[in-house]
C-alpha cells in the first residue's frame, strides 16, 4: 500500500468550435481572433510555405509542369490533400459546411496578426487535394492580399478544364467563400 500519494488530475478547457460562440454572421464562417492552442495540439490551420500568393500560384503551376498527363497531376493533387492538418471532427457539421460544392467540404478560419489562417476538409480525396491547391494560396495571408488574388489561376493552371462540371463549380464555390470571409475582414 502506497501512502501519500495522490493521483493529480488537470482539466483543461475543451476545445470548443470557434463557431460554437454565437456572433453576428454575414457568411457560414464565424472568423474569430486566434486562441492560443495546447501546445501539444496540432494546429489545423494551412501555414503556406511561399511568401505570398503569387509565389505559392507559380510554384503549384511548376510542380503541375512537371507531370506528362492530368493522371499523374491528379494523383499529385490527392497527394497534397493527405498532407492537409487534421481537421477537428467537432467542425464537420452544417455550421462550416461550405455550400455549392457536389463532395462535402468543412471549412474554419482565424485571424491572428492580420492574416486569415484556413482549415479545411472533404470527404473525397480529389477534392481535399484542390482544398490543399487553395488554402496552399490563400491561407496565411492578409485579407486584402486574398481580396486582390483572382481565383483565374485555377483555370490557368488547367485545373477547371480538366475537372467535371461539378468538380469545378465546386472549387470556385471554395474560392468564393475564402475571398467572402477576406472581404468581411476588411474595414467598413
């Protein structure tokens, strides 16, 4: 029999839904000033690696050069999108449900130092992949800098015209959404 000890229990806030906190809403994303995170927590926010948006656009239509035919850039694309952070299961729901797009697609954002930070999730893997394409753009970035980013780039890179109707109104209603919640950042 051990004496003098004692199990020590912390409770540690749950993580609650940065939509869960009722706000006056213009879109079906809730933006929010970022909270501090567990530290051991992996972030689902989308930190893209090129310096603005222009840069991430010319570095996807490189590496899209690099393949003969769209076989091996869709598969370069799923790819992409099994690398996106995971996203938490408590925002798949109608409240982050991004509409118009044929596969579901879950979508969260923050703003933290004046950039808007995305989070985001499908249950189809071509379209994680484009979600990937996307956030890889926008994510990390001022508003005004996604405001002025036209989502054309989708269709100069070929994107659009090598996925079905469907696929590609999907797509452009990602886009809309992200530059939707950029404008609601912007002052009045």
């Amino acid at each position: 029999m051990r004496r003098g000890r004692r199990r020590l229990t912390t409770e540690f806030p749950r993580h609650n839904s940065l939509a869960a906190t009722p706000r006056p809403r213009r879109s079906g994303l809730d933006v929010r000033p970022a909270r501090q995170h567990i530290p051991s927590m992996i972030d689902p926010f989308v930190k893209s690696e090129e310096p603005t948006a222009g840069a991430a656009i010319e570095a996807i239509g490189e590496e899209l050069a690099l393949f003969d035919d769209w076989m091996e850039r869709y598969e370069f694309i799923i790819g992409m999108g099994r690398k996106l952070p995971p996203f938490p299961e408590e925002w798949t729901n109608d409240g982050h449900r991004v509409p118009g797009c044929q596969s579901r697609v879950w979508m969260e954002a923050i703003l933290q130092d004046g950039h808007l930070y995305f989070a985001a999730k499908s249950d189809a893997a071509i379209v994680s992949g484009l979600i990937a394409l996307l956030l890889r753009v926008y994510s990390g970035r001022a508003p005004e800098e996604i405001i002025a980013t036209d989502p054309v780039f989708l269709k100069d890179l070929g994107l659009l015209e090598a996925l079905s109707t469907n696929r590609g109104n999907g797509i452009a209603a990602m886009a809309r959404k992200v530059r939707e919640v950029a404008t609601m950042q912007q002052p009045a």
